[in-house]
C-alpha cells in the first residue's frame, strides 16, 4: 500500500525570557510576533507588555493570540488591559475584546456592574453577553437591575435576548415594565414577549 | 473534581453533568481500592501509579465507527488534497491528522476511503497520524481490532479486502493498513504536545470543541491554526463552526461540506 508510516516525537518546550518577547513584538516578523503572543502567557509580567503591544499591532491574527494569551493570564491586571478595547472604534478589536473577556469567566465577575452602568451604550450593550459568564441568579439580578433604567432600546434588545435564556419568574415585572416604556419600538416590545413567553414556558 | 478534569483536559463538565462525573469518579476509587473521595483525591493528585492518566481516560468519549461523516472525505478526495497538491511547493507527503482518534475508526477510514477513491493514492506518500489523549483508546486503535458496531456503515466487500475475522464476532485491519496509520497521545490544548506533531495538509477535528469552554476552544484553534500548514484544511463535526470560536480561519464551501482553512501566507498576517 502507498501510505507511509511516521511517528511523531512530542517535545516540551519551555516559555522564552520576557525580554524576548518585548523585542519580538518591538522588531519581530508577523510570524514572530505571533510566537510570542502565544508564549507570553506562560511568563510572569507579560500581561502589560501583551496590552501594550495589541495597542500598537496591527495583524489580525497576532491580535488574536495576544487576546488569548491575556485571557489566559485571567488576572484582574489583566481584564483592565482589555476593557478598553472595549471602546475602540475598530470592530475587530471591539469584538476581540468581547470574546477574551468572554473566555476569562471569574475574572470578569467583578467589573460587570461597572459596565453596565458605563456611559457608552456600546459597552452597556457588550458587557450584557459578558454577563452569561455568572451564575443565571447573579446573571438576571445584574440584567434586571439594568433593564429597569436603560434608556437604550438596543441596550435593552441585548439584555432581553441572555434573559430569554437565562431568567426565571422574577425577570417577568421588570420585562413588563421594559415593555411600557418601550411601547413605541416595536421591535423591542416582540423580542420581550418573546423573552417573556419562553420563561414562562420553563417548569 | 471538574476543575482537576478542566486543567488538565480543557474538558467542561458543569453541575448538569454532575451524575455522569459521579460515576466515572466511584469507578476510579472502585479501581483504585479508595475508601474515601478524599483518599481518592489525594491518590489521583500524587499521580500514584498513573492515576491521572486512568482518570482522563474514563471522561473520554469514545463512541465512533468507521465511515461517519463521510461527506467530509468525499470533499476530501474531491477537493481538499487536489488544492494542497496545488499549492504545495515543497516535496513531501501529504500530511492528514486525525485528532481526537479515538480508537482509530476514523485514520483508518481516511486511509481505506483514499486507497477507495482517491485515483492518485499511487503516485503521493500520504502520512496518516492518529492523536488522542486517552492512551486506553490510543491501545486499541493500535491493535485495529473492531466489533460489528464500528463496521456497521463498511460494505461486506470493503470490510472483506481491508479486515480479516478476529475472535468472536470482531475484524482485525490487515497489517499492511494498520502500519500505515502512526498513533500518538496528544492534548490538544496543550501547545507543545500539538507543536511536536508538525503541520498537516489536512486536519480532522470533530466534535472535541465542543466539550470545552471559551477560553480551552481558543487555545485549541491557535493549536490547530499552527498545526495547519498554510492553506490546508481543518473539518469539524456537523454541528461545529469554527467561525463562533477564532476569527483565525476562513470559512470554504465545496459541494460536499463546509471546512475551515488556514490562510495562505500572505493571507490573514
């Protein structure tokens, strides 16, 4: 038969120095930045030399993996390094933010409230997936609380999909008071029935 | 307990899954002759006599069979290797990974279904590895030993030319076959184990991701995306997209599946 056979000889390998790292993404090739993002995790004092440098870096796939190496490090120094990317005009980065601080669940925990109370509406709206990382009581508590204030319908929309999936009796009133202030945005007012009826729907 | 698994594995096991861990945990300590969680705990934290590799190996899943999902090697055969033949710019074997392999029913499908379908198996080496973390399934994949289950979708002509009977109502792969898949025990969220096995033309990783969290998914797609060489391929389970995990691949449509594709270099950094 033509297949061959080979066998594969697993090596580990160790972190480089950090000085390594900081000189790969000052003057390294893409492909070298790349290696040091997925490195530096692994490297203590790494998280503010990766959050500098995802300020400074430019390839799509270098940001990716110094977004994992950040939430790999899940450390509170870390989730402020990228909770302004949050902010960022670049949807990208906005989007890459979201899904690291996604992948850091606990980590995250503690900056919820704050974001939900941001003053920009995007980040309103983008800490509402966040808050799928918390238990579903901590996660319709936080969401509840924003619902009853929001002015945002979209902001709104966000909050009222999680729901949908995760909240119990308790998120009914507040839905039902969303609903009446929101009674002129018909788009709102059929995504919370929606929301409203599968809760009901559960046992 | 489910942290333990998560660390080591990348593996999510919630509160919903709680029975299903509960079980696999009193067969360990029945094994293991402990009287106690604790003791139990303790025994699989010191790693005494390998536990913790008995102990990944009882959460592993290992139901499969030969020829499932076989839309993707269709596309294989009609799509896949004619474009990495394409773009190939240095001699070598086509490379193709199998990860997790389970008990080998899948690298030894690719295998029969190329010398099956593929007119130019003759004329490439074609290197087929076969990687899981469960050394339990990796022995048994060794051993190309199967049941009538895992034949269940093979025609009584191909299981004739490629199986020989065994004991009992089981098939052994014919030597040729068998020495022509290689085995290695890999996790997938590990870099250095993934690094170790080169890059491929061709990955088959299906439904894996999908026992892991948001943050072991990431890691695994940097993995793979290293373990692709630029341009080749990555197949997922039917219900994966790799699109929800990485940004990192882009999305092809064939006629007979949808599969994930590193870059070519110049592409996507």
């Amino acid at each position: 038969m033509p297949l061959i056979r080979k066998t594969a000889d697993p090596l580990a390998t160790a972190p480089p120095p950090l000085a390594e790292v900081i000189s790969a993404f000052a003057n390294g090739t893409s492909e070298e930045r790349w290696v040091a993002a997925r490195s530096a995790h692994d490297i203590p004092g790494s998280a503010k030399i990766l959050g500098e440098a995802l300020t400074r870096e430019r390839n799509a796939r270098v940001r990716e993996a110094m977004f994992t190496s950040l939430a790999r490090i899940a450390t509170a120094e870390s989730v402020a390094l990228i909770l302004p990317f949050l902010r960022s005009d670049e949807a990208y980065l906005r989007t890459g933010a979201l899904d690291a601080l996604r992948a850091m669940k606990g980590a995250v925990s503690p900056y919820l409230q704050r974001l939900l109370e941001d003053g920009d509406a995007d980040v309103r709206l983008l800490a509402c997936e966040l808050v799928r990382n918390v238990p579903d009581d901590e996660a319709e508590r936080l969401l509840c609380g924003l619902l009853e204030a929001e002015r945002e319908p979209n902001v709104c929309a966000s909050a009222v999909e999680v729901l949908a999936e995760i909240g119990g009796a308790d998120a009914l009133p507040v839905l039902a008071r969303c609903e009446q202030r929101f009674r002129e945005s018909p788009f709102l007012v059929f995504s919370i029935k929606v929301a409203a009826d599968r809760i009901r729907s559960q046992p | 307990m489910s942290e333990f698994l998560y660390r080591r594995t990348g593996m999510v096991f919630t509160e919903a899954k709680r029975f299903y861990v509960e079980r696999r945990v009193v067969e360990r300590m029945t094994a293991t002759g402990s009287g106690s969680f604790a003791s139990y705990f303790a025994w699989l934290r010191n790693d005494a006599q390998g536990e913790i590799e008995h102990f990944v190996n009882a959460f592993t899943v290992n139901e499969t069979y030969f020829y499932r999902e076989d839309y993707q090697l269709s596309c294989l055969t009609s799509d896949l290797l004619a474009e990495r033949l394409r773009a190939k710019r240095r001699p070598g074997p086509i490379r193709i990974w199998s990860v997790p392999c389970s008990t080998g029913e899948e690298p030894y499908s690719i295998a029969i279904w190329l010398l099956e379908n593929w007119p130019l198996v003759d004329e490439y080496e074609i290197e087929i590895v076969g990687s899981d973390i469960d050394t339990g399934a990796l022995e048994q994949a060794r051993s190309g030993v199967y049941g009538k289950r895992a034949l269940m979708r093979l025609s009584p002509a191909i299981t004739e030319k490629y199986f020989a009977p065994a004991q009992g109502e089981t098939w052994k792969i014919l030597d040729d076959l068998r020495q022509s898949v290689s085995f290695s025990r890999v996790n997938i969220v590990e870099s250095a184990e993934t690094r170790a096995h080169g890059q491929f033309d061709v990955i088959f990783c299906r439904n894996v991701l999908i026992y892991f969290d948001d943050a072991s998914r990431r890691i695994a797609a940097e993995n793979l995306y290293e373990n692709l060489a630029p341009g080749g391929f990555i197949c997922l389970g039917h219900t994966e997209s790799m699109s929800r995990i990485s940004p990192l691949f882009e999305v092809r449509r064939f006629a007979d599946a949808i599969v994930y594709q590193r870059p070519a270099e110049g592409g996507n950094g």
